[in-house]
C-alpha cells in the first residue's frame, strides 16, 4: 500500500529549550531563517506524503500560522512590489495538505502518536518527530518509502551512535538482513551502555502499520511515566516483521541545544547567500579563541 499519510508529533512541552518555549514552540524556532518544522514538511512533501497531520497542544498556535495564508502580509509585499517574497510564502501554504490535532496533555511520544488514528486509519504512515532534521541528498523518508516497497513492513529510520549517546534513543536489539536493513527483535528506551542490546538508535523517523494504535492503546505508561512509542513497537516486532533501516544523511536534534548549534551552524555554512562571509567570521572566532 502507498504511504501518502505523515503524522508529525509537535506537541512536547520542549523543556530543554526553556525560557525560549514559554511562547514560541521549539518546532518553530529557526535553523537560520526557516523554522525547523518547514523543513520537516518540507522532506515529506519531497517524498511523496500528500497529507500531514501535526499533532499539537497548547501554546503551539504559531505552526498553524505559519503553514497558513497570509494575506495581511501579502497584500502588504504586493504593495511595497516586493513579489519574489510572496512567492516564497505563497509556496509555504502549498506544500502539502496540512491537518491538526491537539493532544490535550503532553502524556508521550507514543500518546501523542494515538492522537493520530482516526486520520490515519487502516494504512501504514510515516512518523517524523517535530524536532528532527535530516540533511540528505534523497529525503531521509523517501530513502524509508523505497525501503518499506521491498519489505511491506514497518520501518524504523536508524544509525550507529557513540557509547556515550546510547542512553539517549530508542535501542534496537538488531538481527541483519541485508545491507543498511535490520530485523528488529526488539527495542530498549534510553538504555545504559552496559545493558543495550547494541549501538543502532531510532532517530525521529518511522513507517509504521496502522495495527500500531492497537498496541498503542494497551501500552501502560513507562520510562518517564510517558506513554513510550518504544514499548509499542517492541510488542509489533514480536506480532509482525519489523525492520530497521539505516538511512544516508546528518540528522541533528535540534530540540538539544548542542543539536540546534550544529544545525544552525552546518545550515548557515552551506548557504550561498551568507555561507562564505559566515565561514570568514567563524574563522575570525576560532583564531580570536586560539
Ligand atoms: P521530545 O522528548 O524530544 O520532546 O519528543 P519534549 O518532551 O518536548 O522535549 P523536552 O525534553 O521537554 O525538551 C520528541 C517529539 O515528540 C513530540 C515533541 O514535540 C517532539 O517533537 N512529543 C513528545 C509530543 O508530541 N507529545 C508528547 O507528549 C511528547
């Protein structure tokens, strides 16, 4: 079956990135000048999904904003004949058919991903966590879809991380298959080192069967006292196939602080409008530091 359907979950309360999230949803702060979630929306759109719920809560109205027409401002760079910017934002409106939810308490990842199941219905969708970016040649989920048309299963998008990374992610307990694709036998969240069953994390990107919400539904709270996606995708391992994939690219978890330094650093530099002179200053940093 044709995966067409994305479920973006947007709704954490974002407490690494406090006071900055008291009002501004971490999913909208800039990597440069783009917020991060357009760039989410962005790689679905390139990979083929036509319709993108978010799953948001309170305090997250910007998003809908965003991704919304403005014809204040419009009407506004129309007049001031400033016609390439509305292109631009003209084009942000289009980028796919944009859906919401709100998940009225922040109860986890994998409530979150309940909030979503009578859009979803009876097909497998695409996750894309709202505060990971995937800079990639080919989208990071078209790298999945291509993967998902071979196996007709659940996909989980993975790396290897370091030893000192492992307690951050979901863990896969991996069997290997074929190049790049992992059976998954099962999934530890936020495992110690000592006690992972490997070093292959989830990093913020899924195709799941929609038998998910089922499990979901059965799924005691956990780490956190969160409602774990985690849990609910070890018991579908152990119901159905579920693969890993290792997909090409640099993600960053710009929901970190680190991550969303990096990103904006990596994103600045790669820019042809302000790369090079940014690179310079850098530059001028690092001696001045030196
Ligand atoms: P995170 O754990 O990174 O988000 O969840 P968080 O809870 O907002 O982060 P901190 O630790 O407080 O800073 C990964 C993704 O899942 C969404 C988040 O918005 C984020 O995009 N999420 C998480 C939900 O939609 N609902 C939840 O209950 C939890």
């Amino acid at each position: 079956m044709k995966i067409t359907k994305a479920v973006i979950p947007a709704a954490g309360l974002g407490t690494r990135f406090l006071p900055a999230t008291k009002a501004v949803p971490k999913e909208m702060l800039p990597i440069v000048d783009t917020p991060t979630l357009q760039y989410i929306i962005e790689e679905a759109a390139q990979s083929g999904i036509e319709d993108i719920l978010i799953i948001s809560g309170r305090g997250k109205r910007a998003i809908e904003d965003h991704f919304d027409k403005s014809y204040e401002l419009e009407t506004e760079l129309a007049r001031a004949g400033k016609t390439d910017w509305i292109q631009s934002l003209e084009s942000i409106s289009s980028l796919a058919n944009i859906h919401y939810v709100r998940q009225k308490q922040a109860l986890g990842l994998g409530h979150a991903i309940l909030c979503a199941k009578s859009f979803v219905g009876n097909e497998p969708f695409a996750v894309l966590l709202g505060d990971d970016i995937v800079r990639a040649q080919k989208p990071c989920l078209r790298q999945m879809i291509d993967v998902y048309e071979k196996y007709e299963a659940s996909i989980l998008g993975v790396q290897e991380v370091s030893r000192e990374d492992i307690s951050k992610y979901g863990i896969i307990d991996a069997m290997p298959v074929e190049t790049g694709v992992n059976r998954v036998r099962g999934m530890v969240e936020k495992p110690k080192p000592e006690e992972a069953p490997s070093n292959i994390a989830v990093l913020g990107r899924y195709i799941i069967t929609p038998e998910i919400f089922t499990l979901l539904e059965n799924t005691r709270p956990g780490a956190g006292g969160e409602i774990q996606l985690t849990d609910a995708l070890c018991a579908l391992a152990q119901k159905e196939p579920v693969y890993a994939y290792t997909f090409e690219g640099k993600r960053y978890d710009v929901g970190s602080k680190i991550g969303f330094l990096q990103a904006t650093v990596e994103y600045a530099l790669s820019r042809s409008d302000i790369g090079a002179q940014f690179a310079a200053y850098l530059k001028t940093v690092i001696g001045d530091k030196a």
